[in-house]
C-alpha cells in the first residue's frame, strides 16, 4: 500500500456495509471501519511527516518502525487486509473452502482443511487481550498460524500475511458481547478464500 500526497487511505470495502450481516452488523462495521480504522489512518498521517519513514510502502513502514508510528500503521495495514479478505454473507450457510496451491499447503500442514479451522480458531479464541491470529506463509510457501499481540503482524517475521481474524473487542463486542469464539466460528462463512488464495499465489 503506497500512501497518495502523503496520505495513506482506507482501503476501499468491496461489499455493501450491511452485506456481512448477521455475522457482522452494519452498525459493526460503521464503528470498526468508519472510526477506529479512521482514527489509525488520522495518527499515522499525522505522525509520518519528518519520521524518515514517510515515503515507503505501508508493508516497510510495518517492518521498520517502533512505538506509535508501528502500533498505527500496523493496525492500518491489518484492517486493510481484514477488511478485503471478506464477502458477503451467504443467504443459507454453504461450504466455503480454499481451492488449488492454497488448500494444498493447509492439507500438507494440518491434515484437513477442518483441523486447520479447528487449530486456528482455538489460536484466536484463546490470544489474551488484543490482537490478531494469522494465517502466513514463508518464501518457500510453508504455512504457520501466529498470534500477534496488538498491532503485529508476519511481515515483522519475514512472512506473508494471508488470512486474519481480529480479536478486539470493538471487532465483535456490539454483536457478540464477550462471545469471541461464537464471532470467530461465523467467520468463516464470510472468508473470501480467492482473496487469500491469490495472497498466497503472488507471495
Ligand atoms: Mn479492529
């Protein structure tokens, strides 16, 4: 993500802001996309003039700064990938699951698709605090499931981020309450797995 005049910008929602109802609410969204998402992207542009990190990429910026220009670009760039690797939610729930390259290295890892859920939920439900747990993957395409605190994120480890869930509580607490693994287990049905699959594929 390239900043434009200076500015980085919230990256654009490919579905209508009720679309991913019931499993997150429009008024969710508004909070979680409309403010927090806003107040990171306001600090980071405030904060970037005159740090020397003003003219990299988001992904550099990630991997080379400390303190709050970290904890704010950080979390921009976790919501931007949050934000687009979702789709509207099915009418009836169906089967979701990743295709080609992708659903190979998930089998190759864990087993079956459904061990690799089971695994990863579990790392999100049971991270303390805030923070993400993701799926990346290494040069060589080897697939690892990571719980960051705050704002982490793999590209701090070499790795490339292909799939989030966000276990703040303003990511589900108006919908679910203190309910994070009842929110974690409907994402699913909401994961745009040709999003992560082409993540994977461009690594
Ligand atoms: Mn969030």
């Amino acid at each position: 993500m390239e900043a434009i005049n200076g500015q980085f910008q919230a990256v654009p929602l490919p579905y209508a802001k009720s679309a991913l109802a019931p499993v997150i609410s429009e008024t969710t969204l508004d909070f979680h996309y409309g403010k927090h998402l806003r107040a990171y992207l306001d600090n980071l542009n405030a904060a970037l003039p005159g740090s020397g990190l003003e003219n990299l990429p988001l992904e550099e910026i990630v991997r080379k700064a400390e303190g709050g220009i970290f904890n704010n670009a950080g979390q921009v760039l976790n919501h931007s990938l949050y934000f687009t690797q979702l789709r509207a939610c099915p009418s009836a729930p169906e089967v979701n699951e990743p295709h080609g390259p992708l659903a190979d290295a998930i089998v190759r890892e864990w087993g079956s698709f459904e061990k690799f859920k089971q695994t990863f939920q579990q790392q999100g439900t049971a991270l303390f605090g805030s923070g993400w747990v993701w799926l990346s993957a290494d040069k060589d395409g080897r697939l690892a499931i990571t719980q960051e605190a705050g704002a982490g994120n793999p590209v701090r480890h070499a790795r490339t981020p292909l799939l989030t869930f966000d276990v703040w509580e303003h990511a589900y607490y108006l919908d679910y309450q203190n309910r994070r693994a009842a929110h974690l287990s409907a994402l699913w049905q909401i994961i745009d797995w040709s999003v992560v699959e082409s993540r994977y594929n461009g690594r």
